[in-house]
C-alpha cells in the first residue's frame, strides 16, 4: 500500500481546480467563457457543467496518491 501524502485543503482545492481547468482548456474546440451582464468572466453553462466533471475525476486520481488534511 502507499503511503499518501496529506495535503492541506486549500492546496488541494487550488491543485484540483488548476488542473480541471487546464483540461477544459486544452480539450476545448469552442469557447469556455462568457462575459455576463455585469462584465465578469465566467465559463459557459456547458463548460461549467465539463469543469464539474473534470473536477470530480481529478479529485478521484488525486486521492489515490493524497490524502486530503484540514
């Protein structure tokens, strides 16, 4: 069995969420952000949708390796 690293929370929710969002990114052929009615940047409803997903099974992979701390 390996031992897992334990990584604090915030580190682990920056890392998951770099990582989905470099993989929307890349696989995206079409746009993945909008800019709404009050001028922010957001992805779009499809592409958040795919990030949701990308972050599910980032985090997956991660806890083989990792362990999540507080």
């Amino acid at each position: 069995m390996i031992k897992k690293t334990i990584i604090d929370q915030d580190t682990w929710i920056f890392v998951y969420s770099e990582i989905a969002a470099y993989i929307l990114e890349y696989c995206s052929s079409d746009p993945t952000t909008e800019v709404d009615e009050n001028g922010d940047e957001r992805y779009t409803k499809e592409k958040q949708d795919e990030y949701c997903e990308i972050s599910s099974e980032v985090e997956s992979i991660m806890e083989t390796f990792f362990e999540k701390g507080e």
